[in-house]
C-alpha cells in the first residue's frame, strides 16, 4: 500500500494518451506541456499548424520528461475535422485516457456596459438599445459553437476511445476535462454577456455528460476546470500584479493579486487525470485565487 502513496505512482500519467484543444498556446499549452513532462504522449490540437509545431518542436528539442508532443490540426466547430482526428488517433493508439477540451474564444464585447458615464447608460432604452445592437445571432452562435458546442462533439466523438482507456490500465478510469471559466460562475458580466453565458451552459453541459455516462455505466469521468486570471491569447501574453483586476474586471480586488500560474493550472489538471482523481466525477474545481470568494458569484 505505502508504495502506491509515491509522488510518482499518485500522479503517474506513464503511458497514458491525451489530447488537449487548442493546447498550442495558453492555458491548453500549461495543460498540455505538464501532461507531457509528466509522461503522457499528448496530441496538442488547433487551426494554426505552424503554431502546433513549433511548440511541439521546442518541447522535443528541450527534451522536457518522459512524454511527447503531438501536434493535430483539428477545428472544433468542423465535425469532419472531430471525426478525422478521433480516426487518426484510434489508428495510431487505439485508445485514448484523457481529453481536455480547452479550446474557446470571447464573445462579442460590450465595454460601455461597466462604464456609468457612457452615453449608452442615459436611459433604459438607450441601454438596451446599445445591448441589442451590440451583437447579432451569428455572433453568439460563434462563440457558443466554440465554447459549448465543441465540447459535446468532441467529447461524444471520442467516447469509444475512452472508454477502451479505462479498460487499459487496471483500477484507472479516462476522464474528460473541461476548461471552462469563472466567468461561468460570475454574477457580473464583465462586459461580455455572450461569453460568460456559454461558460454557465458548459458546467452545466460537464455535470450532464458526468451524470448521464454514469448512470450508463460507462466509464469516463467528466470535470471542469474553471481557471480565473490566467495569461493568454484571448487575455494578455502577460500580466503583472497591477492589471489582474483589469482583465479580471471584478468589483472587489483578487485577493491573491496577481494571475494564476502554469504550475498551478497543469497540477489541478494532473490531479483530476490522474490515480488520484479516479474518485473525483462530475466536479468543477475554481482555481482563481480567491475572484468568486469575494465577488458576486453563484459559487
């Protein structure tokens, strides 16, 4: 017994299969990359292929752990580019024990929205003119079809391959992992009404699909993850103490002050795909340095 409470047998990913969308950059590259040093083979997915390579390239170059780097160009609003990749990987590996569906865009912004001194706040009507106009069906439809819509089809597209995971490695179960957003959670709209509404439709969506598989008898775990002020494309590249509220746009201060880390990120991932997350289904871990604590939240 005392030799499966290791560090390397706890959190042991040698072996293990996984893909990650949008893992070329951000948050899906923190994820992607401690999957890897870690021992898993981690197919990194996205649109931009010179972008996929490159980071697996350098990661293969640095010879960072014992896994790899695998890039995939896969569009998650396609189903035909869904259905190319599961192919790819079930003729190559058969199998697959983690899926991380990471991959999401903003919405469409409406900045005035927190500003009281906009011309837009003179009236009801002018507010909700200014809402309406802000933004047509497409626009929502496109970030939903990225934030929310991807999620259902990759996850049901690559259903066999993880169930045939769990079967792979004794006492273990597949998982699959949502990075969703406190944004999901958040009573304020931080100016982004359609993005944030996707993010509540996507934990609702990961406790449906962990509910449903369940009682199904299947054998695949299904989490969120919803990560607060984090560096990235959609973001900044960077961010230093003294913007986090800013890009956060929260009415009360983080308490941490300062963005959250890759170390950080990858572990709460590592943890929920791993031996020791197997007891772990249907659950959306926050890790935003304390935003929903103190900010109007449904959590």
């Amino acid at each position: 017994m005392s030799q499966t409470l290791r560090l390397d047998q706890l959190f042991n990913l040698h072996g293990r299969v996984a893909l990650v969308t949008g893992g070329g950059t951000g948050i899906g590259w923190m994820i992607a990359e401690g999957l890897a040093v870690n021992g898993a083979k981690v197919y990194i997915t996205g649109r931009r292929k010179q972008v996929l390579e490159q980071v697996a390239g350098k990661f293969a170059q640095e010879n960072k752990g014992d896994g790899s780097i695998v890039p995939l160009v896969l569009d998650v609003t396609d189903k035909k580019s869904i259905q190319a990749a599961q192919e790819l990987i079930a003729a190559k590996d058969g199998r697959l024990h983690i899926l991380v569906n990471n991959a999401g865009q903003t919405g469409p912004l409406v900045p005035f929205l927190n500003d009281p001194n906009a011309p837009e706040h003179k009236s009801p009507e002018t507010l909700g003119r200014a809402l309406f106009d802000a933004a047509s069906y497409d626009d929502w439809a496109g970030v939903f079809g990225v934030n929310t819509f991807s999620i259902y089809f990759l996850t049901t597209a690559f259903l066999g391959l993880l169930a045939t995971g769990s079967a792979d490695v004794p006492g273990y179960t597949s998982s699959v992992i949502n990075i969703t957003s406190i944004s999901g959670f958040n009573k304020i709209a931080q100016c982004q009404v359609a993005y944030n509404t996707t993010k509540s439709a996507a934990n609702h969506l990961t406790k449906m699909f962990a509910t449903e598989l369940a009682l199904k008898k299947i054998p695949v775990r299904v989490c969120a993850v919803a990560p607060g002020v984090y560096e990235s494309e959609m973001t900044y590249p960077h961010i230093p103490p003294e913007m986090v509220d800013k890009v956060g746009k929260n009415i009360v201060p983080v308490p941490a002050h300062r963005a959250g880390t890759a170390q950080e990120m990858a572990g709460t991932v590592i943890y929920l795909v791993s031996p020791s997350g197997c007891y772990t289904n249907g659950q959306e871990i926050i890790v935003d340095g304390g935003y929903t604590a103190v900010n109007p939240a449904t959590r």
